[in-house]
C-alpha cells in the first residue's frame, strides 16, 4: 500500500503544533502560559488595541481573553486603561515588566527557531519565511474576498 505525503496544511499544522510544544517546554519556568505569552506578543505588535479587538486577533473568546489578561495583569506585565470616551472599554498597554518579559520570549524563541531550523543553510532558512509570507498573504487576501468572488475564483 502506497502511502500518500502530507498535504500542506497537514504538514503545516504539525511543524507549528511542534514550535508551540516547543516553546511551552523552554519556556516552562517563565511562570507564564503559552497563550499569555502570545497575548503579551500580539499587544507589542497592536499597542493601545482594545480587548475585544485583541480577542480578535488571538481568535479566542472575550470572556477566554478576560481571563488571560486578568492574570498578566496581576502580574503587572500590562496595564488597562479606561477609553477616553467610552467607559466601557478598556484600552491595553505593555507595562516595563510586559516589555522585559518579552525580551526573554524572544530568547526562548530565537532557540525553538533555530532547533526547527537546523540543518538549513541561513539562505534557505531565509527563503522559507520568505515563502511562508508569500502563503500568508495570498490567503488573506483570499479569506477577504465576498463569498461570490470567491466562488468565481475557484475557492469555494
């Protein structure tokens, strides 16, 4: 029985299912989660976005988000801030201890990248994230598309 190769997104599943189990055992000791420290990356990247605007970018639940930030908060790693004009939302921000923690993430992930890709020269390693860019922005825009355009384009 011939047996068939794994199909792209199979593969790609399973390479960043390994980075995260990873991640999660160097960085064990830090006293933070997996998913706080992705939610400690994406405020870096997003500072002053709300919490249901996070929640979006993390695609989790407000009330999962909740939680999460709750605990980086008593860990005073960020900060909420009342909206200037509506006291219902709450505005995020890194505080100095979220930023130093960061630091240390960025180490802990500088060695899971380099175990992944060891045994690629650093051009290829290089090419490959220039790949994967090229794949992330070809299904954004597609994932954009009106469901009839998409239709017409052969995805769907």
């Amino acid at each position: 029985m011939e047996v068939e190769s794994p199909t792209l997104g199979f593969l790609l599943h399973e390479v960043a299912r390994l980075l995260r189990k990873r991640f999660e055992q160097i960085s064990r000791e830090s006293g933070l989660t997996r998913s706080q420290w992705q939610a400690l990356a994406y405020l870096a990247q997003n500072e002053g976005i709300n919490q249901s605007g996070l929640a979006e970018l993390l695609d989790v639940e407000p009330i999962t988000l909740s939680r999460i930030l709750d605990r980086l908060e008593s860990c005073e790693l960020i900060e909420r801030h009342l909206h200037p004009s509506d006291r219902r939302v709450r505005i995020l921000r890194l505080a100095r201890a979220g930023r130093a923690k960061l630091v240390q993430a960025r180490k802990l992930g500088e060695i899971a990248r380099r175990e992944a890709l060891s045994g690629l020269s650093e051009a290829e390693g290089l090419r490959l994230m220039e790949m994967l860019q090229v794949l992330k922005s070809n299904l954004t825009s597609a994932c954009d598309l009106p469901v009839e355009q998409q239709k017409r384009a052969g995805h769907g």
